[in-house]
C-alpha cells in the first residue's frame, strides 16, 4: 500500500484534483465497457489523467519591488 503522505502531497500539490479524479474515474470506467474502436479512447484518457498529474500548483514569485531596496524585519520577537 502506497504512503499516505506521498498521497497526500501528491494530491495537494495538484491545481485541478477534482478533475485529475473526474479522469481517473472516467478511465475506469472506459477500462471495463466495450467500445467499438479498441484502447483508443483508453488511451486519450490515459493521457488526460497523466496531463492533468503534471499541472503542479505554481508558487507566487515574490515581488522584489525597486532595486536596491532593503527589506526591514519589523517582526517582534
């Protein structure tokens, strides 16, 4: 059985986990009904799932404001 914690920050790291889980379910599903052109919707939705587990949050770059500025730490101790 897999890590909870590798689980729980893999899903946390996602940007869109709804629909990660909305593809993976969809996937499952094609997996087991017949269709009439073999594996290649299973395929396209394989490959939406695994799109969908790369697109990470992106970190907010802090704004560097003016050169030469210098940051105060006003923060009491």
């Amino acid at each position: 059985m897999p890590d909870q914690g590798f689980l729980s920050r893999f899903i946390g790291g996602l940007r869109f986990p709804q629909l990660f889980f909305l593809a993976a379910i969809l996937l499952g599903v094609d997996l087991v009904v017949p269709d009439v052109i073999p594996f290649l919707d299973e395929v396209l939705l394989a490959l939406l799932t695994a799109m969908l587990a790369m697109m990470r949050r992106r970190d907010p770059q802090p704004d560097p404001g003016p050169p030469g500025r210098i940051e105060k730490n006003v923060t009491p101790r």
